[in-house]
C-alpha cells in the first residue's frame, strides 16, 4: 500500500468501549441458555448490524464438560464483504457460571460478572466496529463473538481430563464456519484486555500459529507508545478460541498474563471480575493498537 493511498488511523475512543462493557453487564450473566444470555446476543447483533456488518448469528447444541446441552450462538459480522482480503477479529461473549478461582470457596458456583474476562474484548470491537462505519479501512474485517469459551471444567473438579471443554463455539465454528469457503489473512482474539496494570505477552500458541502477526501487532503497539503493555517477553500456551480457529486462520491472542503471579489477572474467574476493575488506559492501548494494525493493511 503506497503511503497516499493509506487511510488516517481513527481515535479509539476507550469511553465508547468501557461504555459497552458497562451494557453487557448489565443484561445479567451472559451464561448459555439463560435469558440474560439470550437478550445480551440480540443486543450484540444489533449493534454489530447498526455499524454497518452483514450479520449472522450461528446456533448450536453443543456438550459441556458435565454433559448439559448448551444452546449457543456465534455472532459473525463482516464488514465489505464483497472484500477478498480480510482480517478477522474475535473475542468471547459468554461469561463464566463459576468463580472457580475465588479465593473463598463459597463462591466456586458463584456466576462471575466478567467485565474483564468477555466483556473487555467484545465493548473493544464494537468500538472498532464504530470506527470503522465512521471511515472504512482498506481492509474487510469480520469480527466473530464466540459463544461458550468460559464454560470449561471448573478446578473444584477433580479430572486430569477438561482440555477440550473449553471455547465450544470456537471449536463448533472451526468444524462448521458460516461459510466454507472462509478466509482471511489472519485472526486477532482479544481476552482480558481491560484489567488494570496489564500485560501482554507473545502467547505460546500465538508464536506457533502466527509469529509474524504477533511481530506486527508488538510492533505497532510499540511505535504507539503502548510498550509498557505489549511486552516483548515470551509468554505461556493459553487453550482459547485462537487455537481452534487457528485451524482455519493463523491466529494470535493478546490475553493479559501475569508472569509474576504466575496466572491470568488477578481477578481471573473470582467475584471481583467487575467494572470497578477496568482500566480505560488498558483498553486503549489494545484499541489503538488494532486499529493501527487494520487501517495500514
Ligand atoms: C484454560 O484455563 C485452559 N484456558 C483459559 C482460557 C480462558 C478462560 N480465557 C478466558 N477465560
Ligand atoms: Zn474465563
């Protein structure tokens, strides 16, 4: 792409996104099969479409780790469709029935807000689906909300199996995308990318699948001034919605991982996954990041 024909980078506005996520929550717990649930995907895909997406929302049945039958949806919107080469942005709407890591083990079959861990990444891509009904990129980008990435077998359970309990609807879309013939240049997963003081690592899975991508979205997050957040530190292997989508498109995860603390952000699957512990700053900085990354493709 020659510099003329490049479009100006929109400003992520992190109010829009934090604004979002305030939405989401507040339909309740974002749990399969329950009416909350149900009302949050409506919602979704009507914002996607009210930004300018094709919009089609994938149902399913699928098997959690305890057997229940999970309805669940995959919300799929592609901006210029008509667009051969595109990029695909994800992150999971479904938010965890269990605060399995809480430190009071009264709580494990407590639902969780999961401001963070659902929210965060699915307010940042509306407000990316926003920006991009305000000025088109170059680019067509389809952003998937999967369904059912937290409904994974809870610790207080004791198997050595689970692995694959996690990210049903990634792993339902991977066997049965919305259209076969689907391809992009490569998939972006946002997962808690609004915590305070985070971090983000170049993910293991990440690094097999898509090194080049990580290189580039680093890179950009860095020239922005984001190298604080976006560290160039190799991170563990995380089983998300990358790794099966990765299947079809090179995909990479930019998950916030503590590697001090030896885990994800400190309220990860407690009680205190809440509002009250999103920063905006976080928000931008992967924001801004991604944006930069679509308007100079
Ligand atoms: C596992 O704990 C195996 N995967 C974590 C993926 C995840 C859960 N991301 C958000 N919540
Ligand atoms: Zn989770």
């Amino acid at each position: 792409m020659s510099a003329a024909a490049t479009v100006a980078v929109p400003t992520f506005d992190a109010d829009s996104a934090y604004a979002y996520i305030e939405k989401q929550l507040a339909f309740g717990y974002r749990i399969p099969g329950t009416p909350a649930h149900r009302a949050a995907a409506d919602f979704l895909a009507s914002e996607l479409r009210r930004h300018g997406g094709d919009v089609v929302v994938q149902e399913a049945r699928v098997k959690a780790y305890d057997g229940t039958m999970l309805d669940i949806r995959n919300i799929i919107a592609s901006f210029s469709p008509e667009k051969k080469e595109r990029v695909l942005l994800f992150a999971h709407w479904d938010s965890r029935p269990y605060a399995d890591n809480d430190a009071d083990e009264r709580n494990y079959r407590t639902p969780i807000d999961g401001a963070n861990d659902g929210a965060s990444g699915v307010g940042v891509l509306l407000e990316i689906a926003r920006q991009m009904h305000l000025a088109e990129p170059h680019i067509g980008v389809d952003i998937i909300f999967f369904d059912a990435e937290d409904y994974g077998m809870p610790s207080f359970i004791d198997s050595f199996e689970g692995g694959d309990s996690w990210a049903l609807g990634s792993q339902y879309w991977s066997r049965r995308p919305h259209n076969p013939a689907y391809r992009a240049r490569y998939g972006i997963l946002l997962d808690m990318v609004g915590g305070k003081n985070s971090r983000f690592m170049r993910e293991g899975v990440s690094m097999q699948q898509a090194p080049a991508v990580v290189d580039k979205v680093w890179a950009a997050a860095h020239k922005l001034g984001y190298g604080d957040y976006f560290v160039n530190e190799r991170g563990t292997f995380v089983t998300d919605d990358h790794l099966y989508v990765g299947r079809r498109v090179p995909s990479i995860d930019i998950i916030a991982y503590d590697a001090e603390q030896g885990g994800f952000v400190p309220q990860w699957h407690t009680l205190d996954d809440t509002i009250e512990n999103i920063d905006k700053k976080t928000l931008e900085a992967v924001g801004q990041t991604v944006l930069h990354v679509i308007y100079n493709e």
